[in-house]
C-alpha cells in the first residue's frame, strides 16, 4: 500500500477521532471506546473501498458517533450538524435512526440486525445484476444474536459475493469478555462452515485491511473479515477495558483522551 495513500487514511481517522471525541464531550455521553474500536475499519471501508454508490451498514448502532463524523468528513454533514448530536429533536440520536440521514438507509442499534440487512440489499443488488457492494460493520458481541447467523447462511446459500461483512473483533461486549458471556471461538472456523471465505486483520491497521481487501477480491464466495481491534484504543487509562464502553465523557476526560490518540496518531505517521 503506498504511503501517501496510508498517510491520507491516518489523517483522515485522526480527524474522525477528533470530531466524535468532541461529540461525546458535548453530549457527556458514553460509547467511546466503541467508536475508538471501529473508527479504522469505517475509514478504510468508505474512504479506500467502498465506491459512491455502494451501501455501508453499522451494525454496531451505539458507535453511531463514529459513523456521523465519517459522514462530516465526506461532506454529507455540516458541523452544525455534528453540534446537534445527542440533542432533542436532532436526526444525530444516539443510534443511527431510519432514513433521514444520506448513508444511512436503516436504523441499527438493536444489535444483530444489521447482517440481515446487509444480506436483503446484497440479494436485490444480485437479482438487479448491479455491481453495488453492501459493506456491513458489525461487533462481535452480537453474533451471539441468532439472526446474525441466520443472516451468514443465507448469504452463503446466495453466494452475495457483493456482500463484505466486516467484523469489529474487539473481544469485549456489554458486561465482559466475549469468551466468557458466550464463547464465539474458534470464530474462523466457524465461519467456514457456515460457506465464508474468512480473513484475520488487524482492523487498526491500514496496511492490513488493504491486504484483506485484496484476498476479498479474488473469492468466489463472500468474505467475512475478522478484524482484531482494541476497545477504547489510545485512550491509555481505559484501552482493552469495559469501562470504555458506557463511561460517559467528562469534560477532564476529553483533554487526557485527545492527548493519548494524537500520540498514537503521531507513532503511526512516524512508522510510514
Ligand atoms: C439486541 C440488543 N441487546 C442489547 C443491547 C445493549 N447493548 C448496547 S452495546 C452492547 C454490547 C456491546 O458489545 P459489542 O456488541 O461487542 O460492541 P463493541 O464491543 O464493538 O462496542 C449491548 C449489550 C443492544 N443495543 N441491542
Ligand atoms: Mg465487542
């Protein structure tokens, strides 16, 4: 991968990071280390694979921060826009809602729905003979819902190679460990047998993501793209733990958090 095309998607994520931090600050809102955890994988899907067309569904719905600021840094939002997030009235909720927002075609948040309708849309673009992908970010906290493994099947029984389903496989969900709610491993495998030609990435790493592209490209089936990442990574105090997840924003927690992600920012254009 070319190191002016790795430096844009760094700068780009940075900006990202730096917006919905501030969002979580002005809402004192929770959710943080979510967004730290996928903030990767959704630059690199919208600004290095998918195309203008294309559909890009986040399955994980309380990470919608992430999502708005990706949307602000395509232009789609204004940052008014960005400042009504969490507000009465706002379209901004704190889970993408239904319709009213360009990319956005769904309301997520009600974990393990988001794969199923990745898979209807993959279907229809099918029947339409359209090119269109439907890329479909999902955690894995909710895989333990049973409709996301229906959604699986019926992706393989169809064989929607237009379908890339992108997993935030950062081993934390709501109350603990993933492993220890309800064991997902070995994930791989599982996901083989089920029909799916599965790749391991390391979902905060651009290089790697681009090399999973590139085997996604030459499958004859679809492809599900496990994406080991970090909750609440930078953020030194709370990086790989629960607490990221709900702990509010306070505002003495913004300074401290910016101050660790524009360091991890730094390392990472320093590696180039
Ligand atoms: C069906 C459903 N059950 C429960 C919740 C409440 N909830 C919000 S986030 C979350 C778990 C988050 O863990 P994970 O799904 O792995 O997401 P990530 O680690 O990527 O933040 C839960 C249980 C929900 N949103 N939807
Ligand atoms: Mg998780």
């Amino acid at each position: 991968m070319e190191k002016s095309v790795q430096q844009d998607l760094l700068n780009k994520a940075f900006s990202i990071k730096k917006r919905f931090l501030g969002m979580y600050k002005a809402a004192n809102a929770g959710h943080v280390g979510c967004s730290l955890s996928v903030a990767e994988i959704i630059t690199f899907v919208r600004f290095n694979w998918m195309k203008d067309n294309d559909e890009i569904i986040l399955s994980k719905g309380h990470a919608a921060a992430a999502i708005y600021s990706m949307l602000a840094e395509e232009g789609i939002l204004s940052e008014d826009d960005i400042k009504t997030f969490y507000k009465n009235n706002t379209y901004l909720a704190a889970h993408p809602p239904v319709n009213k927002i360009k990319r956005v075609p769904f309301a997520t948040g009600s974990l393990g729905h988001g794969l199923s309708i990745a898979a209807g849309l993959g279907l229809a673009q099918k029947l339409k003979k359209s090119d269109k992908k439907v890329f479909c970010i999902t955690s894995d906290g909710e895989i333990n819902e049973g409709s996301t493994w229906e959604a699986a099947l019926f992706i393989a029984h169809h064989n929607l190679k237009n379908v890339v389903w992108l997993m935030d496989r950062n081993r934390l969900q709501g109350f603990g460990l993933t492993e220890d709610v309800m064991k997902l491993e070995p994930l791989d495998k599982k996901l083989e047998a089920f029909g799916f030609n599965v790749i391991i990435a390391e979902g905060h790493n651009f290089a790697s993501l681009e090399e999973a592209k590139n085997k996604a490209a030459k499958s004859d089936i679809p492809t599900a793209i496990i994406c080991n990442t970090t909750k609440g990574r930078s953020w030194k105090l709370y990086e790989g733990k629960l607490d990221s997840h709900y702990l509010p924003m306070k505002d003495d927690h913004y300074d401290v958090i910016l101050a660790d992600v524009e360091i991890d920012y730094n390392n990472q254009i320093s590696k180039l």
